[in-house]
C-alpha cells in the first residue's frame, strides 16, 4: 500500500473488537508499525513497545495469538526482524515492495540487506514482493520484475516463504514464478484473483490469503475463490491497517479484526468456524513454521 491508500484507510477511529474466536487462528500479513506510526514517522522513531504489545494483546484476546509482521523497504523489514526476535506472538517478513521497487528502491545495497536479514532465525517469509500494475506505471515495470526476481531467489536461498503482492498482474506473477521456480512454501497475500486464477496458484500448490475484502460487497469473485481453495492452501489475514473487514470498512484495521475475516470464510467455505481455525493454523506453521522457535 502507498502513503495515499493509508490515509484514504485511516477514516474515522479503531473500530470495537469482535466475538473471539472458539480456537486460535494467525494473521497472517500485517504491518504493526504502519498501524500504530503510518509511513516513515517524521521524527523517525519507531513505534513504542509498549503499544506495539497491547496492539498483540488486543489480538491475543480475541483468539488470534500469533501475527507475521510484514517488511515493505528495508527500514521496515529491520523493525520487522527486531521485533519478532523479541517477541514469541510474531514471525517477520522482510523484502522492498514492488512499488518501492518501480520507483528505484530495489537497489544492490536494499537487496543485499534484505538477503541479510532473511537469515535470521526469525524471519520466515520473503515479502512482500511481486508485481503492482495499479500503482506503478510502465516505466516501472523492468525495475518491478528485476526485484521479484531477486527476492525469489533470496526466499530459495535461505529456505523460507515467498509472500506475492499481485496487484493486476496476475498472468505476469505466474510468469516470473514458472520461470524462477517458485519457493516451496508460496503465499498470494491478499488474494485478488478470480475462480480461474485460484484454481491455477491451487495447481501448482501455492498458498491463498483472504483479507478483509472477502466480506465486501462487491467481491463475489472473492468468496468464489475462496469457496474452492482446498482448505489445507488456506490462510487468512488483515493486512492492517488496510482492506479493514465489513462492518468496519473505511475505517483502521487490526489483527484482532481477523475473526470477522475467518467467520466470512467459514461462511463460504461451509467449514465450521473452530474447524478452519485449526486448518489455519496447521497451514500457517507449515509456511512460516513454529513460532515458539
């Protein structure tokens, strides 16, 4: 997401915290220190652990224990790493977003950085990477794939997860990936596709996320998707402060928003809510693996 979705999202103030959930369920892809600082701070600082844990506690209370925090430039994919080897709740993601990487962010020293930090115990997933057709424009586009590439490589290198943003380039991601050789463990984060596209990522055994735009109203698409996704290449996530769920669309999302995203799924997929809290759980240690470790 740029500076500009994250205001347009911002609306209006945190929205209450549902029902918990009858079992433990992950988000999946969520960005702690946008929700609480937004983008680059002026004054730099990161945010404070004090609301960095309330905002995990706040989850944990609702039955969602466990978060990947997701890196979008190297500053961010540090705070990431730092703040998942300090705290059991939460594994990290680290990589320069396609749009940082259309404007020319993705260079050696990024990348070299971001290779760095892949090694570390905690960071478990490459991402989010991948290609962005809405807000990078064509002159972005070779410098975009250039990146993907490289952070696949990097994922492969260390033996981690991919984590794909795809935004209107879902073609061009299967392309990449066939050619590079996708990860083992390959994550469309906030999947955006159709029926046709689930079932080809489905095929060739990658993961799909659903965020909080599975409850929208116009996302039939979505559910569609999602209705036929095989339950073990599910996950489910915020992608906070982002795409926060219907009742509360418009307005800051959060990872203890999840259970209304995994109730909509249930609803879809005809699973019953403690069930595919279970299977979500299974599949996201099988993709980013334990969390106590």
């Amino acid at each position: 997401m740029t500076r500009s979705a994250a205001r347009a999202d911002r609306r209006g103030g945190p929205p209450p915290s549902p029902e918990p959930l009858p079992a433990p369920a992950v988000d999946s892809h969520t960005h702690l220190d946008i929700v609480l600082t937004g983008f680059r701070p002026e004054d730099g600082q990161p945010p404070a652990e004090a609301d960095v844990d309330a905002e995990i506690a706040a989850a944990v209370a609702v039955g969602v224990p466990r978060l990947v925090q997701v890196g979008v430039d190297v500053a961010s994919s540090r705070w990431s790493a730092e703040l998942a080897a300090r705290h059991p709740d939460v594994l990290a993601a680290v990589a320069v977003h396609p749009n940082a990487a259309g404007a020319g962010e993705a260079d050696d020293a990024a990348l070299a950085e971001i290779d760095r930090l892949a090694a570390l115990p905690r960071v478990r997933a490459v991402g989010e990477t991948g290609l962005d057709r809405y807000r990078t424009g064509p002159e972005g586009w070779a410098a975009q794939e250039a990146s993907f590439r490289a952070h696949v490589r990097i994922a492969k290198e260390h033996g981690v997860a991919l984590v794909i943003h795809d935004r209107d380039a879902h073609e061009e991601v299967l392309r990449v990936l066939d050619d590079e050789g996708a990860p083992e463990r390959t994550v469309f984060h906030c999947f955006s596709g159709d029926a046709a596209f689930a079932r080809a990522c489905a095929a060739r055994g990658h993961v799909l996320s659903f965020a909080g735009t599975l409850t929208f109203a116009n996302a039939g698409y979505l559910r569609e998707a999602a209705a036929l996704t095989p339950l073990d290449q599910l996950l489910v996530e915020t992608d906070a402060p982002f795409l926060t769920p219907v009742p509360h669309r418009g307005r800051p999302n959060a990872s203890r928003l999840v259970p209304h995203t995994v109730r909509a799924l249930a609803e879809v997929t005809g699973v019953e809510v403690e069930e595919l809290c279970a299977a979500l759980t299974r599949n996201a240690e099988r993709v980013f693996g334990p969390w106590g470790v």
